[in-house]
C-alpha cells in the first residue's frame, strides 16, 4: 500500500522535537552529573569541570567568601585509565585556589589547590574490602558516582590541618609594616616640601 510522504513542514516539527528530547535528556544528565567510573577506565575518557570550593557543603566550615575579592575556583579533571597493575582507576587533579581562615591572624587567605590523585575502583563490596586493605584510595564503583562528591573528597584531603598565612603575610603584622612604611611614603616627601615656604617665612 502506498504512503504518501510526510510534509516538509511536519518532518521538521519532527525533528525539532527529537532535537529538544536530546536536548533535555542531556541537561538532565549534567544535572545528575554522574557518570561510570568503569566505563570512563575502559575507555579512557576525561571528564573535567570547575566549581566554587566555598559552595561544597563538607568544605563549609573551612572554606570562606571574603567580600571584595574574586572568588576562588578549583579547576577539576576525571581521567579514567589504568595503573600500573591494569586494575581500573580514576586519576583525579585538581588546580586551584581555597580561601581559608589563617589560624594565626583569622583573616583570609587564598590557600594554593593542586593536587593529583589516583583512585582504584572496586566492582564491587567483596572487591572494596579486599583492595581496601591493600592501597590508600578506593572506590566502589558498582552505582555511577558523583564527580563533584570525589572532587570534595580530594579537596577536603589536601586542605592544610592547620591553615596559616605565609610567615610574615599575617594581617597582624599589617600595622608594623605600615609604621615602617611611614617613613618612606611619598607623603613624607611632600610633608616636608609643604614645610619648606613656611619656614622661610
Ligand atoms: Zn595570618
């Protein structure tokens, strides 16, 4: 029996559609975020993102927002491989910056991020707890997992136990610098040029 094709005006409307169902099947998938970790090993893909370090929740306590300054970002990457044994592993780098509270003068400062970590995925429970006693780092893999929760994980590791300032960088050495700095600001030139007229007359 014959059909008659379908309207350019209909085939259109139709791929519209598929092209919005695409669309939100993927805004859907970056919402979720998460991906196979034994996939992304076999095929050796990357993923990669960046995110606000003081919008982590396990970072609240330690990471700040001070205002008036850009806020810091940590640029992050998920790259599925293998190590040295062919066992399945996520490498995961971070680079970056944290602004923490230094334990010395409690201002903020901008703590250096980056990192690099490898990560062993496990199949499954039994597989955990034996390579768990075996290696520093590993997951299970058996649900799709969550880059933003590793990259808090990496994150929170890294971060000093005790932050401080630089030696010297401390706001409460602030004040002596400027009491040194007196001296030598170009104000003190133009005090005693203003001061010269005077004493002439
Ligand atoms: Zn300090």
């Amino acid at each position: 029996m014959f059909t008659s094709p379908a309207s350019p005006a209909r085939q259109r409307r139709q791929r519209r559609e598929r092209e919005e169902a695409a669309l939100k099947r993927d805004a859907a998938l970056r919402a979720a975020g998460r991906f196979d970790a034994l996939e992304l090993a076999e095929s050796g893909g990357t993923i990669a993102g960046a995110l606000d370090p003081a919008a982590l929740p396990r970072l609240a306590d330690r990471a700040v927002r001070p205002s008036g300054l850009p806020r810091a970002a940590i640029a992050w990457r998920i790259a599925g491989g293998h190590d040295a044994l062919g066992r399945a592993a996520l490498t995961v780098t971070l680079e970056g910056s944290v602004f923490l509270v230094c334990q010395r003068c409690l201002g903020p400062f901008a703590a250096p991020v980056a990192q690099e970590t490898m990560l062993l995925l496990a199949r499954d429970e039994a597989e955990l707890a034996r390579l768990d006693t075996e290696e520093p780092e590993v997951v299970l893999a058996n649900t799709p997992l969550d880059p933003v929760a590793l990259v808090e994980d990496e994150l929170l590791l890294s971060l000093p136990f005790s932050p401080r300032h630089e030696q010297g960088e401390c706001a409460a050495a602030g004040p002596a610098r400027d009491q040194r700095g007196i001296g030598e600001s170009p104000f003190a030139g133009l005090a005693s040029l203003k001061a010269a007229p005077g004493s002439k007359q």
